[in-house]
C-alpha cells in the first residue's frame, strides 16, 4: 500500500480521500493541502475500508481520470470513493477512523502517529 498526496481543487472539496485498488497495489490519495490531523483522518477511514472488507458500488473510472489524470485505468480494480455520507460502509469506516485516532492522538506527541508509521511523503 502506497499513500499519494495529491494538490487537487476537486479533492479539496471532499471531505475524504480515495482508496483506489489497482490489480498489483492499493494506494490511498489524499489532498495534500489538509491540515494533518485531517490527513490521518482521510487515511484512517480509507484504511478501515480495508480492513472492513467492504469495496466500492459504481464509482465512475470517468470521474477518477479527471481527478487523477495520472493515473493507469486499465490497471484498476475499482476506487472507493465516498458519495453517501449515510451509507453503512461509510458509517463503520468513518467509526474505525475515529477509534483509532482516538487512540493514536496524544498531547504529549511531536509528530503524527500516522506520519511516523506509513512515511508520508
């Protein structure tokens, strides 16, 4: 898994970031211009998507080219976008985001625990 900043003007007005699954790797994008903690937030719920096991339903490989134009679409296995904030997956992800930066927030700490642990970029 790989994580991918990204400066995006479409991405910016999400509150979320993208998991895209690609057939050999999974990579998180998330709006390089968020503040950290949001960041780790964005990177968390996409992360609870994984371990949840739960995978998109008719995200637009369309869309994700404007977004993303960079990327390989022939490659892709699907992009888990969020577009229902009531959805149930979205609700259990959002819920893992939230308990592990519940625990993963400290004052005593320097830097993100997030950072420190995947390397961001």
């Amino acid at each position: 898994m790989s994580l991918a900043p990204v400066e995006s003007t479409a991405l910016r007005s999400l509150p979320c970031g993208l998991w895209v699954a690609f057939e050999d790797r999974d990579e998180i994008v998330y709006d390089a211009a968020s503040s950290e903690y949001q960041i780790d937030q964005a990177i968390m719920h996409e992360v609870g998507h994984m371990v949840l096991d739960h995978h998109a339903q008719g995200v637009a490989f369309g869309a994700l080219a404007e977004l993303l134009p960079d990327i390989d679409l022939t490659a892709l296995k699907f992009v888990m976008a969020r577009s229902n904030f009531d959805d149930a997956q979205e609700s259990e992800a959002e819920l893992f985001a939230d308990l592990v930066m519940a625990s993963a927030v400290s004052p005593f700490r320097r830097s993100s625990v997030m950072t420190d642990f995947w390397g961001r970029q």
